[in-house]
C-alpha cells in the first residue's frame, strides 16, 4: 500500500497493522532498526492508504503504475515500451536493460535493481505479468 | 566527469564524452539546454557518474561536489536519479553554503 497523500513526504511505503499490536511492533521493528517514520490511526477517510496499484489502458497499450513507478507494454506484443517514475539511480538502468523486451525475455527487476524504486517495479511488472496472462 | 554539456544531433556533449539522449539525466540537460537557447542563457554545467542502484557512483558525485562546489558561482543547481543519502546530503549543503549568493 501507498500512504495518503496528507502524510506522503517520499519514496514511502506503508503497512497497516490492527492498533492493538502497536507497541509490540513498534518494538520489533526498532529492534531491528527500522522505526518507521510515523504511526498513524486510520480516523479519517482521507488518512486511508491509497491502493499501491494504478492502471491506465491506453487501446494498444496498458500502463501499470505501482507507487511511484510506472511500466507500459504494447497488449499485442507484450513488449515492454517503456519505465518512468522514481528517483533512484537504478531507474535509467533498469529502463535501458527491459525497455523493448518482452515480459517473458526482460530481467526481472528482483533480479538487477536494488532500490526501493526497483521494489516498486517488481510489483509492477509482477502485475503486469498477471494481467497480460489473462 | 564535469565539465560544460552541449547538445550534438541526438546527444549530448560532455568533455569528450558524448551520452545519447535517451531518458534520465541525458534528457534532463538536453531539455535544460534547449530552454537555455531559448532564453539566451549559457549551456549548463554538469557533474555526471555512473549508478545502477548501489549508490557507489553517487556517493563519488557527493564527495566531489563536496570538495569543489565552495568557490563555484552557480545560479541554480538541481540534483537527478542520485541515491538519497543523509549525511552525504548534509555536507553538500553545507558545501552550497560557502557560495555567495547562495543558489537556488
């Protein structure tokens, strides 16, 4: 899941957890060192997580936008026409290594990317990967 | 690499360096500098390194603009595709803060 807008400041991710666990996953995460930037009750239909995934079916082509990355394959082909979105350094690459292969042939960006903008595309492509399957 | 980028045909030029303008940064400066012949301003300068996502290209780029961006006389500077990282991000501000008057 994406965060609301209100709370958005980033390449940021958010998990819902039932607020009766809070201090037990607060503690393990901090364990862990990774605190999260901010713990917030969903009291507000705004304050709700947005859904991770966007689609946009241009005819010919279908865009899957996960957080802030974007992937887009021509439905006939199902080659990859293009990746934008994100900020990381591993977004160009990754564009270069998938852009105008097909799902099938292109590396999966599990495989190459190391950023959370190549997390992101994973979901994507991932995505992707299931609806040109249907 | 550093130096002044010119756009040539499809590419840009930096030092002897020539960079198809494709996607990412290449296109960012060919736009920037096709906005900066329309309004009669100079090419751009650029700090280029290479990153597939491990951050090692950018931390060079951060330890270089840390070491000679005091002294330089940029107007406005704009960051693109660099692996965020605080600390690296703190002494490059305070690098921006020894230039006068203090770009944007």
């Amino acid at each position: 899941m994406g965060p609301p807008p209100e709370i958005r400041s980033g390449c940021d991710l958010v998990i819902e957890f039932p607020l009766i666990e809070e201090l037990n996953i607060l503690r393990t995460l901090r364990e862990m060192n990774v605190s999260p930037l901010q713990v917030v009750p969903v009291n507000s239909p705004l304050l709700q997580p947005v859904d991770l995934f966007q689609i946009k079916d241009f005819g010919r082509y279908l865009m899957v936008r996960a957080a802030n990355m974007k992937l887009t394959v021509d439905k006939k082909t199902q080659k990859i026409v293009n990746i934008s979105g994100g900020g990381c350094p591993d977004v160009p690459y990754l564009a270069r290594e998938m852009v105008g292969r097909s799902l099938a042939e292109a590396p999966s960006p599990r495989d190459i990317g190391h950023t959370l903008c190549g997390y992101a595309l994973q979901l994507a492509y991932e995505e992707m990967k299931h609806r040109c399957s249907q | 690499m550093a130096g002044e980028v010119n756009l040539e045909g499809d590419s840009i030029r930096i030092g002897e360096r020539r960079v198809p303008v494709n996607r990412g940064t290449p296109a960012l400066l060919a736009a920037a500098i096709k906005a900066g012949q329309t309004l009669n301003l100079p090419p751009p300068f650029g700090y280029l390194a290479g990153d597939i996502g491990l951050g090692g290209g950018s931390r060079q780029l951060y330890d270089y603009l840390v070491k000679n961006l005091p002294g330089s006389r940029f107007s406005v500077i704009t960051f693109h595709y660099l692996l965020p990282d605080v600390d690296w991000h703190n002494k490059v501000l305070f690098a921006l803060e020894e230039i006068s008057p203090r770009p944007y």
